[in-house]
C-alpha cells in the first residue's frame, strides 16, 4: 500500500510512522516537508526503508506517487486569536490542504483521505460545529472543500478528532508540561483555576488510530463518507485532579498558584470524546489509562523518578 503523509516530523507524525513501520512493514510512504533534512534526520533511511521524502509543495511527485491512502496532519495549531496569525492558520490549515486535495485529484488510485480535526471545533457537543478558536473554525472550514472534492473525484475520507493529546516528544509546551515543569519550582507557576474537565489521550493511542484504519482500509471504505471518529478515552479528569495524578505518580508536589491567571476567553469548559461509535463501527479503543501514560511520559522526558 502507499501512504501519503503530511505534518510526519509533527507531534503525531513521529509517533505514528515508527508505529507503521513496526505494524504494517508492507508499506511505502511518502512524507510531504517543509524541511526534507528533518525528515531526513528523524527517518534515516537504513531505520526506514519504506519511508521517503519530498518537499510540501511537490505536487508533482504526489502524482507520480499514487498514494491509496492519504494521512493528513499538518496544521498551524494556536489558540490564539490575534491579528498575526490569521494568515498562516489560513495558508497552512486551508489553502495547503486545497492545493493537497487539487494534486490528489489527478491520482487515480486515492481510496481514503484521514483528516484531522480538533475537539474544539466543538464548543457546545459534537451535535454542531462552534469553534472555541480560530484555529478550531479554519479546521472546519476545510471540511467543506474536503466533502467537495470527495465527491467530485470519488475517494472516501474520515476526520480523527483527538482530544487533549500527551506523551511522546513534546513539540510545544502542553498543559502536561506546565504541571510537570512546577514540579519543586521555587516559584508557584499561575495557572486557571482548574476546573476545566478534558479528555486526556496519549499520543501512542491516537497514532494507533491511524495505524487501525490503515491495517483496515476496506472497513472504512464502507462506512458513511465523512465520518468523525473522536479519539479519547471517553472520561474527563480536571485539570486540577491531573496536577495530582501527576503528583502521585512522581511523589512530588506540584508547585501551581491555582487561580493566578483567567482562563482564555471561549476556553473549552468540558470535553470528553464520544467513544461508543468507535467501538460499534471499528472496533478501536484507547488503552493507555492516564497513570501508565504519564509515568511513561515523565521517565522519557523529565528526571522526577
């Protein structure tokens, strides 16, 4: 099978393709880069032989590649709303993927396009869209030339939506890491007040996902086009009940001014994954309980064990 894959030196990327590589070896992949060297790096072709590169606008070579299956996770990701970012959130998370979508159009062996949303797409439930920020609208923004180009060249595609994702090798300072971070701090660290309940996902559960629909392809095929999967374990924790898992896993205290700042404006006050169209349609579920996952993310990361 050939596999396109954007954002592959991402956060998700680089949990996911060492999974395909173990998992599904009868594969080629072309990753799509802003930077071939740190592809090149992070891949080595003697660990991954399946695995090329090119750059992010080579359409060309997309064409010549003829993927079956599409892995679509490149994203300009902030939840800021300030004036300056408008324009790479709209260049990366909608023009990018249009101009994706139009070189797709010419391979004629595209059966499935995983795209990936945002659980804050959905502010209110996931029965409409309302965008908490604007990352979370040009997200569903691009769903509509998404369903358009899907019907009018005839491939199928699905949407991820994860949830609150940790572990892995942190590309941005999450939530976690500011926990972590106040671990013995001299100083207490602001955070919000903490009521904030969320699903917690680890990222090896949501590359898992991907890894799933890839090992069972002709499944999804048949499903509904344009079917959402929310990855999450289906349970919310607050973010002040995380502080103290973390604490009981490390045995130490977490420094946190709870309170000493606001919380964002539109923040997302309660998100859980709905899981059990997860499970009727695809059988897939998240393993990794919250415990395992931030012991293995602290004794990979930090040095408080």
């Amino acid at each position: 099978m050939k596999i396109l894959i954007t954002g592959a030196t991402g956060f998700v990327g680089q949990t996911l393709i060492p999974q395909l590589q173990k998992q599904h070896s009868q594969v080629d992949i072309l990753t799509l880069n802003r930077s071939v060297r740190k592809a090149e790096i992070m891949y080595p072709s003697d660990t991954y032989p399946c695995v090329k590169h090119t750059y992010a606008d080579d359409w060309k070579q997309v064409k010549l590649f003829n993927p079956e299956l599409v892995v679509h996770l490149a994203a300009f990701n902030t939840s800021s709303n300030d004036s300056e970012v408008i324009n790479s959130l709209v260049s990366t998370n909608i023009t990018y993927g249009i101009l994706l979508l139009d070189a797709l159009s010419q391979c004629e062996s595209l059966k499935l396009f995983i795209n990936t949303g945002s659980f804050s797409e959905f502010r209110w439930g996931t029965s409409c869209f309302k965008s908490a920020y604007l990352y979370a609208a040009t997200k569903t923004a691009f769903r509509s030339f998404l369903d358009y180009y899907s019907d009018l060249y005839g491939f199928k595609y699905i949407t991820a939506v994860p949830y609150s994702i940790y572990g892995g090798l942190p590309t941005i300072k999450r939530l976690m890491d500011y926990i972590i971070e106040s671990i013995d701090s001299v100083e207490a660290i602001d955070m919000t007040k903490g009521e904030q309940m969320l699903d917690f996902i680890h990222v090896d559960d949501v590359a898992s996902f991907f890894v799933h629909v890839i090992q069972n392809i002709d499944k999804y095929q048949q499903l509904q086009n344009g079917e959402d999967f929310h990855l999450g374990t289906g349970r919310c924790i607050s973010v002040r009940e995380l502080a103290f898992i973390v604490e009981k896993v490390t045995g130490k205290h977490c420094n946190i001014n709870w309170g000493g700042r606001p919380y964002r404006e539109r923040d997302t006050m309660y998100a859980a994954a709905p899981i059990a169209k997860n499970l009727e349609l695809t059988g897939w579920h998240a393993d990794i309980k919250i415990e395992q996952g931030i012991s293995n993310y602290i004794r990979t990361n930090f040095s408080y064990e």
